[in-house]
C-alpha cells in the first residue's frame, strides 16, 4: 500500500510517469501474491480515474451559435492521444458525478473488496477535478472544503493511490481575479496531497525529480 503525489508543468511527461509507476507496483503486487498471477493480467487491481470530461454536448450556445469551441474541440484531442498511449490493462472511469463516490464503487468491486491492498488507483489529473468544481469565485468556499474532504478520504483507503496534478506556481501572476484563485487553490491542493503521500515527484521536461 502506498500513497504517491505527482506535480509537474503541462506536457512535461508526469502522466506517462503516473501510468509507468502504477504498472511498476502491480506487476510487484502480482509477483508477491501468486494468486493474482492466476488471475491473469486483467485481475481487476489496476484503475485509472480520469478527471476529463469527454462527453462535450452540441447543444450549447457559443457566442450565439451551437456548437462545441476550438477549445473543446483541443481538450478532446488530447484525450484521446492519452487513450492512445495508455496501456490496455488499467480499468478506466470516466464521465462521473463525484470523484468520492466513483472511487467508492470502485473499492467495492468484486476484485478490491475481498484484497483492498492489492488494489492501485491512479487519478490523472486533480487540476481538471479542482476546475469542475471550482467554476467562478463564488465557489472559493465550497472547493476549498472539498479538497480538505477528498485529501482525508483519500489517506484512509486501504490501498494504493497515485495522484497526479499541474504545476500552477511557477507562472506570472494573472490580472484575472478568478485565474488567481484558482493557482492558489491548486497549490493548496497540491500541499494537502504530497502531505498524506509517502512518496512525492516533480516531472519537468519528462525528467523526475524526488521531492519526498
């Protein structure tokens, strides 16, 4: 059982750093416990949350018009170049209403609720989580609750979790007032995940850096 936190900037390789290192401890899982080796490759252990919406709707009005943005149209694309590149044996959830409740069903599952410490969640990312929640300054209150909430759930599971997150403090102060709140909250964010981990890394420019 082990709780890892992963930051690092955009494109800066910590996803593909998030997935190598959950394939690392279930291929170790699965070689200490001969009865998962059994079970196959697909043994139900390995899950992957993405925060990611991919359900974007055409029935919204845009400037007047429907239609999806340009920037949809570059969320989706990303997606799915991270379907592409993730490997076949993680279990995936998308597209759900409560982060708490998903990983909830989850530890239920046929798999994790009789070996709960066999099991290995990865989040990728917290930051677009944060964004869905966090959706104007009226919502300071409510996310920061939330993420206080979520970062105690998650150090009681009885299981391995990996939490992945962008960088934000690194970059000029925004003249937007909502854009600030937000870095500031991802950075309390960040703070209250590397805290309860064990373990904490930094990828930048696909090179990782042990921060704990």
């Amino acid at each position: 059982m082990s709780k890892i936190f992963i930051t690092g900037g955009i494109s800066s390789g910590k996803s593909s750093f998030a997935e190598k290192t959950a394939l690392s401890l279930h291929k170790s899982l699965v070689a200490a416990d001969t009865s998962l080796y059994s079970m196959g490759k697909n043994d139900g252990m390995l899950h992957f949350i993405a925060t990611a919406k991919t359900l974007i709707t055409d029935n919204y009005q845009i400037n007047g018009t429907g239609g999806r943005s340009y920037e949809d149209e570059e969320m989706l694309l990303k997606i799915s170049r991270h379907k592409d590149k993730r490997d076949a044996d993680f279990i995936v959830h998308e597209n759900f209403k409560d982060l708490n409740e998903e990983i909830a069903l989850i530890l239920k599952s046929p798999a994790l609720s009789s070996a709960v410490e066999n099991g290995i969640i990865l989040i990728d990312s917290m930051t677009l989580w944060l964004s869905s929640i966090f959706i104007d300054i009226s919502c300071y209150d409510y996310a920061l609750k939330s993420i206080k909430k979520f970062s105690k759930y998650l150090s009681k599971i009885k299981c391995s979790v990996i939490t992945v997150a962008d960088s934000l403090g690194f970059n000029m102060v925004p003249t937007d007032a909502y854009v600030r709140k937000f870095i500031e909250l991802n950075g309390l964010m960040e703070q209250e995940l590397s805290a309860f981990s064990d373990k904490a890394y930094c990828v930048i420019a696909g090179q990782t850096i042990s921060l704990k």
